[in-house]
C-alpha cells in the first residue's frame, strides 16, 4: 500500500491499444473500445477507493474524427452509454464522491449527447472525492487557441491588460480551469507519445509507458505506475 501523502492528486490516462487488442483476438475494433470503456470504470473506481481526487482520460482526440463512421459511431454509443448509466446511477455515484466532466470541444458531438452530458455535470455533487474528466473531442492545441482567442477577446475590450496576462491567466481558461496538473501521466500499448494531450498541463507531469494494451490494463498495472511514481524525484527545475 503506497504512502497517501506520496499519490499524485491528478493522473492522465491515454487510454489506448484498443484496436490491437481486439485484432489480436480477430474481434472487429470496436470490441476493443467496449472492453476499455469497461477498464475505464474499473480503473475510475479503483482510483476513487483510493483517494485520487483527480482523473483525466483521454477517450477521443480532435484528431479522431479520421477513423470509419462505423468506429466512431460505436465510440459515441459508449459515451451515450455511460453518460446514461451516470444518470441512472447517481445516488450512487454521489454516495461515492464522484464528479463527471466531460472535457474537450462538445459542440460538434451529437445534440443527444451533449445535453446528457450538461445535465450530468449540473448534478454533480457539490463536492467530491474523485473528478474524472473524460477528454472527448479534445486536443490540447485547439484547448490553447481557445485560451488565447478569450485572452485576446478580453484584451481587445479593454477589461483585461496585456501586462497582466500570466500563467494563471491561461491555466484558468483551460477545460481543466482550477484543477491542480497532471502529476502522472500513464500511456499504455508501447507508445511513447503525448499525442495533443494536456498540451499546456503536462508541463512538469512524469510520464509512465507499458506495454499492456488498454482492453488488458489492471488495477495492478495502476498500482505499478503508482508506485514508481512515489519513487520519483521531482524537482521543478530546482536541484
Ligand atoms: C485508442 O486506441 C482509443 C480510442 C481512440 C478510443 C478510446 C475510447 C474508449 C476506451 C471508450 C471510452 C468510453 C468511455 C465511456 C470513457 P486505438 O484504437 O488507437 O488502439 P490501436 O492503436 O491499437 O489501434
């Protein structure tokens, strides 16, 4: 059992390998995306039993509109899927302390979704134990264009000056507005690549790779990355 005071308090999943899984098992590619929505509740859970209080998963990219329809449309299904379950479970859901957010640009995604969606992040509980942000239609690019295009905006009309645009400035224009940075990301499936993921947060997050494809992914492959975490050195830029 890791030491509380050594978990990080944000940890960025990419959730990905999917496709490979289920070719290796000769299943179409979108079983692979069934099965890693379901690690996606496993590893959500396990991470609120123990006291992770932010999560970021990277479920689709700007970029992912460039897959078949057919793939996209099972993706959006599971996104439906648990966007329902989140309402039919929400006693529950609160009683556990979870917090929903979906993060990224939701103005293209289907009408149905989005407004399930705004309902389940109006009634997220006040006050949480564990925040998991699904990123959905998100790149951390377009995340900053947006950034600078309200700083210009503000900027232009006059109620924000030029000298006292700063980090916090951007950091609070961001999806992940008042949210402490990734101290972890954690991509599986043998790819060492951030891939337009929390562009601007990463800034100081420790990276951890495994070979495990998402579909395979368990909680001990979790507690592993956990645990060389706690190992880590972190220094900010100081000695
Ligand atoms: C990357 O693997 C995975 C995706 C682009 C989709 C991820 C989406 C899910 C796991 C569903 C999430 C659902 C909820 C409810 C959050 P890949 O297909 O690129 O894998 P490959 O590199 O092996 O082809």
């Amino acid at each position: 059992m890791i030491d509380k005071s050594l978990l990080p308090q944000h940890v960025g999943v990419i959730m990905d390998g999917n496709g490979r899984w289920a070719k290796k098992r000769g299943l179409p590619r979108t079983e692979g995306h069934r099965r890693g929505a379901e690690v996606f509740r496993a590893i959500s859970t396990y991470a609120s039993d123990i006291g992770i209080p932010y999560m970021t998963f990277y479920a689709f990219s700007t970029e992912n509109w460039k897959r078949p329809e057919q793939e996209i449309s099972v993706i959006m299904d599971l996104f439906r899927n648990f966007l329902h379950e989140a309402q039919d479970r929400r006693a529950e859901n609160e009683e556990r302390g979870f917090r929903f957010r979906f993060i990224g640009d939701l103005t293209v995604l289907p009408e149905d979704i989005r407004s399930l969606a705004e309902y389940m992040e109006q009634n997220n509980p006040e006050r949480g134990r564990t925040t998991v942000n699904v990123a959905v239609n998100y790149g951390g690019r377009s995340e900053l264009v947006r950034a600078v295009r309200e700083v210009a905006s503000r900027v232009q009309s006059g109620s924000l000056a030029l000298s006292d645009v700063s980090e916090k400035t951007v950091s609070d224009l961001l999806y992940t507005s008042g949210q402490p940075d990734p101290d972890l990301i954690i991509r599986p499936s043998g790819e060492f690549r951030l891939s337009n993921f929390l562009t601007w947060q990463s800034a100081y997050s420790e990276f951890w790779f495994s070979d495990v494809l998402w579909p395979d992914f368990t909680t001990d492959d979790f507690d592993r990355a956990l645990e060389d975490f706690a190992r880590r050195n972190r220094r900010f830029g100081g000695i």
